[in-house]
C-alpha cells in the first residue's frame, strides 16, 4: 500500500472506526496522485489563499464586510439633507451595531504547567470557560436581534423622514408659486 | 452531456430543500439521457458534517454516487465561535471569513478526485454555498464550475468567500427571480452568467382518507412541513396558532410533519408527526385545510410546490420575498406578517371552503405551468450551453 493511502486510511480510520464503517475514502484517487491528505489540503488551500489575494485587492481587509442580514436597508443621504448630523449618527450606528466580541480567548494559567493537576485543573478551566461562553453567546445573540431590529426601524424612519421632507419642501415650492401668481393677477 | 453534482449530503432519507434539489434534478437529467454523477460524502447531518456513511460507489436511480470521508474540525471550539459569529451576523473581518472556510469539514479525496477527473465533464454544478467544502470543491473543479448556491438572507451569505464563489464562477443557478434581486441587490454580485432556472416538482398522488386512516386526525388541520427549527420560524408558527385557540376555539388542528429541535410544541392541539416521506408526506398534503410556510429564509421552497399539487392552499410569511413571490403570481394562498393577519387568513380559509379550493386549484396551474420538469431542465439546458461556452472561452484564454 503506498504511503499516502495508508496516511489516509490512518486518519480516515479513527473516524470510520467510531461511526462504524469501513474506511476506503477515495483511496484511487488519491493513489494517483501519490499525494496524502495533508499535501491536498495544502495545495487546496494554497489556490484559496491565491484566490482570495486577487478577490481581495478591492477590500479593506481590516474594516470586513457589512454585517447586514436581515436589516432595513441603510439609506442614503439626500444632497439637500438639511440633518448631516442625524445621517452621521445613522451611518456610525449601522457600522458599529454588530461590533462584538464572543472570540474563546482563554487566558493563559501557570497552574496548568504543575505535573498532573495541572492537566486537570486545565480540563476543568476549559469545561467551566465553555459553560461561560454557552451563557454571554446567548445573551449576544439577544443583544443583536435587538440591535437589528432597532437599526432597522432607525433606517426605515429616516428614509421616510427624507421622503416628507422633500415632499414638504416641493408643496411649499408650490405654495410661494401660487402666491406669486396670486399677487401678479390682484391689482 | 456530463454533468457533475458536488454536494456535501447525498441520498433519498437525506432531509433538506438543497439536498432533496440536487438529487432529484440529478435523476431528471439522468432520465433525460444526461451522464450525472455526484460527488458527496459520508455525512447525513446537516448541522455537523461527520462520517455517517462509509465511502464507496453506488448508483441511486441512474446517478452514479461516490461518497468520500470528511477530515474532522481541528479546533471545534474556535471553529464553532467564528461560524455562530458569522451566523449571527457579528462582524467579522474578510481574514476571518477566510479561516473560517479553511477550518470547517473537508475532504481530500473529493478535492483529488475533482482535480483528476472533472476535465472529463462538460459543467459541475456545486450545491448549496454555506459549506467550506463546497468552495474548495469550487477551487479544484477544472471544467466550469457553476453555482447552485439556494441563497437566504443569512448571516453566511454576506462574507466575502461567499461574494467570492458567486462572482468568480462559470455561472449561477437560482432558483427564482427574487433569489437572482437578493444576490445583485444585497449581495451586489451581478453575474453576466446567472440564470434562473427553478426547480421541478414531481405530480403528487394523494390519498386524504388514507393519511386521516392511519394517524387518526379526523379534524380539520393546518399543515407544516420541514426542520421544525427556530431558523425556520416555526415558533412563530406555534405561538400564532396557540394564541389563534384561545380566540376561536374549535376543532382545528396543527400537524407538524418533520424533525428537529428548540421548538415548544406541547399543546392538545398540536400534532408532531415526525419526519415522513412517500405517500404519507403526499396523503398530508391532501389531507390538509392548509398549509403554512413560516419560514422567511426560503430560495424556492418545495413545500408550497408539494401542497398546491395536492390542490391545497398556502400561508406564507410576508417578509420571505420568494414564496411571497409565488403566492402573488399564483394567487394560490394568502401571506401574513402579523398576528391579526394569520389569524383572519385562518378564519377565511377554514370557514370559506370554496375559496380555499379555488386557491388550491390556481396553485396547483401555476405549479404545471412554471415549475414541470420538461421546462425547468429545458431551461437548464439552455442556461448550460452558455455556461459551457463561458468556460470554453475561459479555457482558451488560459
């Protein structure tokens, strides 16, 4: 058996063996290749990394994209807006609403170093670290359907707020108009 | 022509719209004289892609299946936190929608044999776009690669490997015009090679008598049929329904017909069926006053299809653009978005028996017209002459 099916079946086997079945993932095509799994992904990977590099020469990679599913589209600002400000605001809170943290950052202990307590009181931060997450993730998940809705209604009041006030505008254009003419035909 | 199908769950007890859309349209174009194989792996669960079934070679009504092993998540913990990130719309930087495609379930005996022997294909139609595996299958397909992605307004959709794989691949295969104004509008990916296509719905024969024989509902029954999964807004559908009982109590029923959890189901009036296929999913059908489709993430929704062939009404939700879009063209059920609203389109259908059949039978038109197999893979084929033209071109410019 060549080296890279055995590697395959090596990491193939643990999985197979737990759900029961026999392994012989693809084991021919890797076979003749005579690449192992790891050298795929690799090569795989490595044609991502070069995809993305080319996809991302438009992006900020810094700043990432809009976190906008299921929000009321953003409007935007009418050149004649008479409320920079409130467009300002508007602007900030959509880019800022979906700025949080939940990332399992564990802080380093140096009682996990003490030889075999340490391996258990390290399991038993672990265990109590993903019980805390389970709770924040939750009362995140709250925070944010909140949040969108609240940047939606925001979103839909200014857009309708923008449509009156040009809308008012235009009648009180019509308005002077007709008082114009009033004043011209009234000796 | 030769086409390959690319999904990471493949089979007829796989649940699942996307699943259940790439292998029936595999056997449809198998039937049509088209060489389709699919290219799968062993996993059955569709939210934790794991090696359920062994690997191997199997022909399943005329399509050549071969199954491949999924590498296990190295770092679930961290892999999991990103992915609820994502889901959930926290913003994430592009590098971390990047790793998080690198760090989910993967399988590199699909990705080598997709390097070998994809040449050999006219066109690989890669179903659906949440799965890393399908955007690295997308990477090593050498003919041309098209998209079948089933977008929803979801936390996946927005990242820029998803706006990636739309926009750099040979073309895109939506399911419906409001799926094709999502991708350019939300997305902004405008594809010169994006082509709605829709999806076919099989007849159905059904037996009313029969399902009401078996499971014993005499009574009149509003009908879901799916995940019975918040995602899917069935909460909303039982909290509707209960509060419906308290304001007009009578008879009626609530059948839920399919699997899942983190739904409160515990009501006299509400009915888990558990997950049913063949002719009991179809007697369902034709056994119910109505059915509801809460869901506001749907890129075609089958259900709605299924239930206007058994010539019975739908209830949809207003904020799901595509069966919205199908009730307002058919005129084949009603949508609601508030309380008030189910509740009076309950009122109308169950009490105005006439009606509903109208709507039923306008429903089940619209399904003839728009949605047969001869016209959707007609239109497939179509759509596939230009995407394997696309790719001839691409080729020769490489």
């Amino acid at each position: 058996m060549m080296h890279a099916q055995r590697e395959l079946m090596a990491v193939m086997g643990k999985q197979y063996s737990e759900s029961g079945v026999s392994p012989q993932d693809g084991a021919e095509h890797l076979g003749a290749t005579g690449d192992s799994p790891n050298e795929i992904m690799t090569r795989v990977a490595a044609r991502m990394a070069e995809r993305q590099a080319a996809w991302s020469t438009t992006l900020d990679e810094a700043q990432g994209s809009a976190a906008q599913f299921g929000v009321a589209e953003f409007p935007a600002q009418p050149k004649d807006s008479g409320n920079a400000e409130l467009h300002r605001h508007l602007r900030e809170v959509n880019a800022e609403f979906a700025d949080l943290h939940n990332e399992p950052i564990l802080a380093e202990s140096p009682a996990t170093r003490v030889p075999v307590l340490g391996k258990i009181w390290a399991s038993v931060r672990q265990h109590a670290h993903e019980l805390v997450l389970f709770y924040v993730n939750r009362g995140t998940f709250h925070q944010l359907s909140v949040n969108r809705r609240l940047v939606s209604v925001v979103n839909l009041l200014t857009a309708q707020l923008e449509e009156q006030r040009a809308e008012i505008a235009q009648l009180r254009r019509d308005l002077a108009r007709h008082d114009d003419a009033d004043k011209r035909r009234s000796p | 022509m030769k086409v390959a199908v690319v999904t990471p769950r493949y089979g007829e007890h796989i649940l699942g719209g996307a699943e259940t859309m790439a292998r029936r349209f595999g056997e449809e174009l198998a039937r049509r004289g088209h060489v389709v194989h699919a290219y799968t792996t062993g996993a059955t669960n569709h939210g934790d892609l794991r090696n359920d079934l062994p690997a191997g070679v199997a022909t399943i009504n005329g399509v050549r299946v071969e199954r491949f092993g999924l590498l296990p998540i190295g770092n679930r913990l961290s892999h999991d936190a990103l992915l609820q990130r994502i889901l959930w719309g926290v913003r994430t930087t592009v590098h971390e929608q990047f790793a998080w495609i690198g760090a989910g379930a993967h399988s590199p005996g699909m990705y080598a044999a997709l390097e070998s022997q994809s040449p050999h294909y006219d066109l690989a139609l890669l179903i659906p776009y949440p799965f890393p595996l399908i955007h690295y299958a997308a990477a090593c397909t050498r003919c041309p690669a098209v998209i079948w992605p089933c977008l929803h307004d979801e936390g996946y959709a927005y990242t820029e490997p998803v706006r990636m794989l739309l926009a750099t691949s040979a073309g895109v295969q939506l399911n419906s015009l409001p799926e094709r104004e999502f991708m350019e509008q939300r997305l902004r990916v405008h594809h010169p090679r994006a082509h709605v296509v829709g999806y076919g719905v099989d007849p159905v024969r059904a037996d009313a008598a029969a399902f009401r024989a078996k499971f014993g509902i005499a009574d009149p029954f509003v009908l879901y049929s799916g995940r019975i999964e918040v995602p899917k807004n069935v909460n909303v559908l039982v909290d509707f329904f209960k509060r419906h009982k308290i304001d007009h109590p009578g008879p009626l029923k609530l059948v839920l017909m399919g699997a899942g959890t983190g739904v409160d189901t515990d009501h006299p009036d509400v009915i888990t069926l558990g997950f049913q296929t063949g002719a009991d999913k179809q007697n369902a059908y034709a056994a119910a006053t109505l059915l509801c489709q809460p869901s506001i993430n749907e890129s075609f929704s089958i259900v709605i299809m299924e239930s206007w062939q058994a010539e019975v009404p739908v209830l949809v939700h207003a904020q799901c653009a595509v069966t919205r879009h199908h009730v307002e063209r058919s005129n084949g059920g009603l949508i609601f978005a508030t309380y008030a609203d189910f509740s009076q389109a309950l009122r109308t259908l169950t009490v105005n028996s006439e009606l509903a059949r109208a709507m039923g039978a306008r429903g089940r038109d619209y399904v003839a017209r728009e949605y047969n197999w001869n016209t959707v893979l007609a239109k497939f084929e179509r759509a596939a002459e230009d995407w394997i033209g696309a790719g001839m071109i691409a080729a020769r410019a490489t």
